[in-house]
C-alpha cells in the first residue's frame, strides 16, 4: 500500500513538474490570488470572458460576468478578471466602440487603483484577439494588471511577455487553452 | 425562287439567336433541378417546407427537410445550411450529415437548402460556378449547384431602393429583400423570402428544436471568419464547444450575436422561438473581393496566390498559405463544431441529450476529400 502512495506521489510529482514547464512564468513574481466577491469583465467585448466565467463555474466558483461593467459596479467586488481582445461583433452587440471602451478601460482602472481592487488581465483569444484594435488595449493597459494570464497563440511577437518584464508583472503563458482551468484553480482557490 | 443575300442573314442570325436562347435557357434551367442527396437508412422522416407553409409548395423555395430521431428522448438540433448557398461548406456540411449521420439520442432536423431558391441561379456578374462536381469513392460523380447569395430574381422581382425588415423598421440595401439571413422570423403572407424564413421559423416551432446552427461561409478578409457566433442563451455552449475544438487542434472563436442588427437567424429565431440561436463561419476564397480566377476548382481546393499575398501584407483574418482552405477542411470543421456543441448542450443539458454515434473526427474529416462521406448514385440505383 505504501509503495503505492509513493508511486502515486512521484506519478504526480511529475506531472505537477511536466505541467509547470507547460504553463511558463515569465518571472519569479507570485500571481495574485483572487478574493471573492470577483466580476469578470472586457476590454474590447470579445466574449472570452464568458469562457472564462463558464470554466470557473466547473470548478465551482461563482463569478459574475458584465461585459460592460462600469466603475461604480467594479466598486462592489475585490477582484476583477478582465479578458482582452476586440470584438467587432462585440462591438455592435454591446453599442460601443473602441473609443468609449478605451475610456470605460481607463476609468476601471483607476477605480480599482483608488479602492485596491485586484485586477488580472487574461488574453484567451490567440492571434485571433491580435488585430489592431486589441493591440492599441493590449499596449495601452496590459501594464496596468496586477497579473497576466496569456494564451501563447496571442504572444507570438512576444508583446505580453515584454510588458510583464517591464513593469513587473506576474506573468502565465499558457501552451494550451484549456490550461485556463488550471489557472482558475490557483488563482480562485 | 431566288433568295436574297440579305434575307438569307437575317435567317442565319436568327437562328444563332434562338439556338442561344434556347441553350441559355436550359442551362440556367438547369439549376432548378433539386440536387441530389441520398439520405441515410437513419433518416426517420422527410418534409417540406411546404409541409409547414403550403403557399411554398410549387416554387422554388420549397425545400427537403430531414428529419433523424433516435427514438431516444432526448433534445433536437436544428441544423440550417445553404443559407447563402455560394457558402458551400454550409449545405455540403449538412448533405454528409443527412447521408451519415446516426444518433443514439435525441433528434435532429437538417435543411441543407435553407434558401433553395437562391440554389437555382449563379451570381449574376460575378463568374462564380453553376455547378460543382464531387467524385465519390466508386468513381461516380456527384452534381451539386454552386448556388449565389439570394433568392433568384425570377421569384421576387425588382429589388426595392431601400429593404425595410418588417418586424423592426430597420433599413438595409434594397438586394437584402432577398437575402434569407435579413428576413427572419419572416412572415406567412409576406414577400417571397420572408415566407421561406418563416416556413423555417414554423420547423424549429413544429419541430421542438432546442438548439440551432446555421451553416455559412466568409471573406478571408472578414472579421467574422473561423468563428461562431452565438445569441447569449447558447454562449456557454458555444464557449464550450470553442474550448473543446481548441484541445483538438481547431482554432475557433466564439462572437456575440449583434442585437441591433436584425432579421439574423441566431438573432430571431432565438427570440422567437424556444431555440439557442448559433451561426457558423469558415473561409471561402471564392466569395472573397481579391479573389482570382473563380471556378469549382477554387471552390474546392481553395488556393488562391491573390489571398497567399494579401495573408502575407496581413490583410486577411483567415490565414492563407500555398495549402489554402479547401472544402473538405472548411467541412471537417463545421462538422467539428456539431459535434461539439452535441457534447457540450448534453454536458449542459443532461435530462436532453443529443448524442451522436460514428461521427468522422476531425481528423479523418480533414484531410479527406469529401466525396467519400457521400453515399454513390449507384445506391439510389440499386433500390
């Protein structure tokens, strides 16, 4: 029986190692934890942060999910998860565009500055979320999180991890999407 | 009797002219004829659109629908294609279905022609294929139309100025009167493509359907492209679904559905009806504005050098390299996406599962032409 558990241990042992090589950390700073209440939240209305919300609900955490959450709504929560990336269909859905979402990006941040609120940016959405448009977020805000979850597709040119080095920041690329779950788990447990 | 030189020309070029008349009109006739599809043994019920508008019966915009129950309880996916038929992954995606697909729960309605008068004719102006020719793995050769954007003139005649959609006032160019993915929900008495998109409106309704798809095609150079779009009932699906297409290798995101935009299938047939409304898009080189030379051949190998470039300037959102995005590729993913969102509204839904049996994976889909998922002729033959 013991030399089961050991076998299950180095088993897992191996697999936490395989796994951690695969979820790359740009630097040695600790990603933050979050604190609950947290509201999920985009820069840009792709819907990724839908995928988000649904895989933290698998993992039986209750986020609430706004795409067009205003300051004062940021206010009521302790943590932000914001997924970057435009969408124009997003875009037409929610009646905005990348002005006003620029300026709503602007004043939730300096919210959550003012109140200490948590703030983890996670850009899920690959190459696809690597237009123009998500670039001129991307450049404008990246460096404001308090962590940074990435999705390699959508680091090619390597623009995440050079924002992390800069400012700092605790940084995760992920090889593979649904490495996502994981994420959540260490962060919202 | 002498005849004048004269006279005799005018004879010659009068018949020239009927002669062309003659072959013109049967070869744009030819496009009337229904295509061909084979349903499998597992196909429990064929209908028509006229069974749920019988003002359709007759015309041109009548159209098959398939039915498959398991004869398990369970859910029932609602599966559109050859909306736009010149977005020919669409209706050929649903075609192998109806011809293969088998469920082990639940029950799904196919309409490959969705817009089956828009099948009878070729965009005009545009050069684009009358027909596509598939071979099947016997050496056969299937015939399908290659279909244009609207609905023919010949059933709804001239295109106003301004096209208002009825429900909502909402003003469009005057060609999108005849554009089947304008018109929903549609009316019974309306103008000929609001009655088609309301006899559809009538299967989801007739038919219980829970969950709908609605097959298309796009510009390398649109945004909305390797995508699906999904109304805010189905997007934890449609997430799911994305996710799940991503372990396995396919790229794919997920996009809200524009509320104000309207008289869009996802957009009103969710509303109107009890179904989650989704819509796929795949790249099609040869509805694209830079495309090159615009034949069957690009529709199903989908090269084009003109798109290579413009990938390369960074000008599209669908990448194009020298492999291109044939048809059986942009089918294994629409095929792909099925699938999944199958397993993901059955994860969400389990009291109404839809589950499928021998679905090709992706995988086998992709790098294999598609004429071998199509049941030969000789099937129909030897019955």
């Amino acid at each position: 029986m013991k030399r089961t558990q050991s076998w299950i241990a180095k088993i897992s042992a191996v697999v936490v190692a395989v796994f951690g090589l695969a979820m790359t950390t740009a630097n040695a700073v600790e990603p933050v934890k979050a604190e609950f209440p947290v509201l999920v939240t985009s820069f840009g209305q792709a819907p990724d942060g839908n995928t988000i919300t649904v895989l933290a609900k698998r993992i039986g955490a209750q986020l609430t999910y706004d795409t067009l959450a205003t300051p004062e709504k940021v206010k009521e929560f302790k943590t932000v998860i914001v997924s970057i990336g435009v969408s124009l269909k997003g875009f037409g859905a929610a009646g905005v565009n990348l002005d006003t979402e620029i300026a709503r990006a602007a004043d939730i941040l300096k919210v959550a500055k003012d109140d200490n609120i948590k703030v983890i940016g996670f850009h899920i959405g690959g190459e696809g979320r690597r237009d123009q448009m998500s670039d001129k977020i991307i450049e404008t805000y990246a460096g404001d999180f308090d962590t940074l979850v990435v999705y390699k597709d959508g680091n090619q040119d390597g623009i995440f991890t050079k924002i992390a080095q800069e400012k700092n920041i605790p940084f995760i690329e992920l090889e593979k999407l649904p490495q996502v779950s994981e994420v959540l788990k260490q962060i919202l447990k | 009797m002498k005849i004048k030189p004269t006279s005799l020309l005018a004879c010659v070029v009068s018949g020239l002219l009927v002669l062309t008349a003659v072959l013109s009109y049967n070869n744009f006739t030819r496009q009337w004829k229904d295509d061909l599809i084979i349903p499998s043994k597992h196909v429990t019920t064929v209908k028509w659109l006229s069974d749920y508008l019988p003002w359709l019966k007759g015309t041109r915009g009548d159209s098959r629908v398939f039915i498959i129950d398991s004869g398990v309880p369970g859910g029932t996916f609602g599966l559109l294609g050859g909306t736009h038929p010149d977005e020919q992954a669409g209706w050929m995606a649903a075609i192998i279905l109806v011809e293969k697909l088998q469920l082990k729960s639940g029950k799904m309605v196919i309409i490959p022609h969705a817009n089956n008068s828009a099948m009878t004719h070729s965009f005009p102006q545009e050069a684009t294929p009358q027909f596509i020719h598939i071979p099947t793995d016997d050496g056969a050769v299937r015939v399908f139309r290659g279909g244009s954007r609207g609905t023919n003139p010949v059933d709804y005649w001239p295109d106003p100025e301004v096209f208002s959609h009825y429900q909502t006032g909402q003003k469009l160019s005057g060609e999108e009167v005849r554009n089947l993915n304008r018109n929903y929900p549609g009316r019974p008495d309306g103008q000929f493509t609001e009655r088609v998109a309301h006899a559809i409106f009538k299967v989801l309704i007739d038919e219980g359907v829970d969950i709908n798809l609605d097959l298309h095609e796009a510009w390398p150079e649109y945004p909305f492209v390797n995508a699906v779009g999904a109304d805010q009932r189905a997007s934890d699906i449609a997430s799911l679904a994305a996710l799940d297409l991503r372990m396995e290798g396919v790229e794919i995101g997920v996009e809200a559905v524009p509320k104000k935009f309207r008289g869009l299938s996802y957009r009103e047939l969710s509303e109107y009806s009890n179904a989650m409304g989704l819509l796929a898009e795949t790249p099609n080189a040869s509805q694209g504005r830079i495309r090159g030379i615009t034949d069957e051949t690009l529709v199903i190998k989908g090269q084009d050098e003109f798109y290579v470039t413009a990938t390369q300037l960074g000008r599209t959102f669908a990448k194009f390299d020298e492999h291109g995005w044939p048809l059986s590729k942009r089918v294994a993913r629409h095929i792909a996406l099925i699938n999944a969102l199958a397993r993901t509204y059955t994860e969400t839904y389990p009291e109404k599962p839809i589950e499928f049996e021998n679905m090709p994976t992706y995988d086998e889909l992709v790098d294999t032409p598609v004429g071998h998922f199509l049941n030969s002729p000789a099937a129909v033959a030897g019955n």
